[in-house]
C-alpha cells in the first residue's frame, strides 16, 4: 500500500531513481527494498526547503542527513547524523561525546560526496560506507514515513521510519536533533 505524504507523487522503489551505493545496499536488505517508496523531483527541489514549498511537506515528515568528522589527535572519525528537517544535529555536543572525539565539525563538500558515492544534496543514510557510524535522532525513528536522500538530487526515498534504526551501523540517540 504506498503511503501518502502530502502531494509527493510516490512510487514504489526502483534501483535507477537512486545512487549506486544505496542500491547496493537495498539489494541485500530486501524488507527495507520492498517498504520504501521513490519520487523523482527536480533537481532544484532537493534542499529541503524547497521540497517542503513545492510539495507542502511538514518539516518533521522529511528526515536530513549530514556527514561530520572528528578528531582526537591525528585520529579521524567520520560519522552521518539523521535529524528531523525541523531540527539540526547536536554536533558539538551529543555527537561530539558519542564519537568520542574533542572536535567535530561538518565534513568538506567534496570529501562527503566522494567518500560517500553519493551527490550534494542527496547524501542519505542508506547505502553510506560501512564503517560509518550513522546516528539517528530517536524522533525519526518514531515518524511513520520519512523522506530521505536518495544519494542522487534528482530523486528521493520514503522509508519507514523505524527502518533506519535497522541500517547497518545505526545508533539511536535521544536528542541527536535540537
């Protein structure tokens, strides 16, 4: 049954309307695959804002992620945090003590983007590499649907919430999200 989120023109899931590594990983996480849901939106709407004018989304249905890296010493972790569209990461604070780093801050553009296989603008918590930890606001996780990148801006998933508490490396976290 798909699910109706606002006037998002919804689809169920097909590989080519998403980026490499996300379809990798939905290969072989076939109950994710089988929930969730495509559109295709012009590549202008990815930003949220735009997405939430164009298809009168409420803030708490679109779900962002965003790609940080900490440093303690010379050592780097790297680390995606999942967060309402109402909402931002607690970066130096809860994210900050949950890496276990002194320092942490949003990853450089091009770094993100090559590290990840996936576009600006599009990044999402599926598909990114494995050893990533992904942490995710505990309210999106209670969301009956969200929309997500799809790793392309051409594009964009809707998910079972609770779906992204089961992704590989995925930690939920009260408050991740301020």
């Amino acid at each position: 049954m798909t699910p109706t989120v606002c006037t998002l023109p919804l689809e169920p899931y097909r590989a080519d309307l998403v980026a490499p590594p996300v379809a990798a990983l939905l290969a072989t996480l076939p109950d994710l695959a089988a929930s969730a849901f495509v559109v295709a939106i012009d590549p202008a709407l990815a930003d949220t804002q735009a997405l939430n004018a164009a298809y009168d989304l409420d803030a708490d249905l679109g779900a962002n992620c965003v790609v940080v890296v900490g440093r303690r010493g010379a050592d780097e972790r790297p680390a995606a945090c999942v967060v309402l569209s109402s909402t931002r990461a607690d970066v130096n604070g809860l994210v900050r003590r949950t890496l276990d780093v002194r320092k942490c801050s949003f990853a450089a553009q091009e770094w993100a983007v090559g590290e990840s296989g996936m576009e600006h603008g599009g990044i999402t918590p599926v598909g990114l590499p494995a050893a990533w930890p992904i942490l995710v606001d505990r309210a999106v996780t209670e969301q009956p649907w969200v929309v997500i990148g799809s790793g392309l801006r051409r594009s964009k998933l809707v998910v079972p919430g609770a779906a992204l508490a089961d992704l590989p490396g995925a930690y939920v976290l009260d408050g991740l999200g301020v």
